[in-house]
C-alpha cells in the first residue's frame, strides 16, 4: 500500500512509532515502513497533496486504514502523544475510533476483541 503524502519520511516516522517496525528509503522522495508480522506501507511525496476531508459526504470514501489494538484506550493517548488527532466525527460509536494522521489521513483505531467480531447480519456467509 503506497500512502501520498506531502513529506513521506515524516509520516512514515509517526506510523513506525505506532506500529513498530523498520523505515527504509533509497530517497527523500519515497520511504518505507516494515514490519516483523510481513506489514508494508510505503509514503511517496506528493507536492500537490490536498488533506480529505473527514468526512466528505461529496465524495467516495477512499481507502483508509484500520488497526486493532489489545488495548484502546491506551492507544489513543499514544496517538495524541504522537501528534494525531481525534476526529470530529465518530461514526462507530464505542466499536472504533476515527484518527487523522499528520498528513491528515483519516485512520481507524479499534480493541482486537471488537475486531475480532462480526456484527449481525453483516456475515456474508449467513
């Protein structure tokens, strides 16, 4: 997954303090974050880089990305330490929690046992 961004080694940073892992890049242009568990997400400078709004009821939803974490509350204040923002819409009530990076991509935050469960009726298998 390749994330556009106004300044790629900057964001890269706040997500490698998040997530762990290793950044890599062969120019100022374009880093990458790794990761033990075989995660990749590259960061590409994009000077014309307009922020989404969030939310946007004008345009599609793009792609964002979600993690679950064993402990939610403790993540949030990790995330506020490392400069994101709580979004001023919060969509999932108490199941998730809507970020915004510092390159102001929305990202979702939810607890691993919400994760791990299907809500009802949305089990393509019922």
């Amino acid at each position: 997954m390749t994330v556009d961004c106004p300044q790629p080694r900057e964001l890269a940073e706040f997500y490698r303090k998040f997530l762990g892992g290793q950044l890599r890049s062969a120019n100022p242009d374009f880093v990458v974050l790794t990761s033990e568990q075989d995660v990749r997400i590259d960061f590409q400078r994009v000077d014309n880089h307009v922020p989404d709004r969030w939310p946007n009821p004008d345009a599609p939803r793009r792609l964002h990305l979600d993690f679950s974490l064993d402990d939610l509350p403790e993540a949030e204040q990790q995330l506020h330490a490392l400069g994101a923002e709580l979004a001023s819409h919060q969509p999932g009530g108490q199941r998730f929690r809507v970020f915004l990076d510092p390159a102001v991509h929305p990202f979702c935050v939810t607890s691993s046992q919400v994760a791990a469960t299907i809500p009802p009726g949305s089990d393509p298998n019922e």
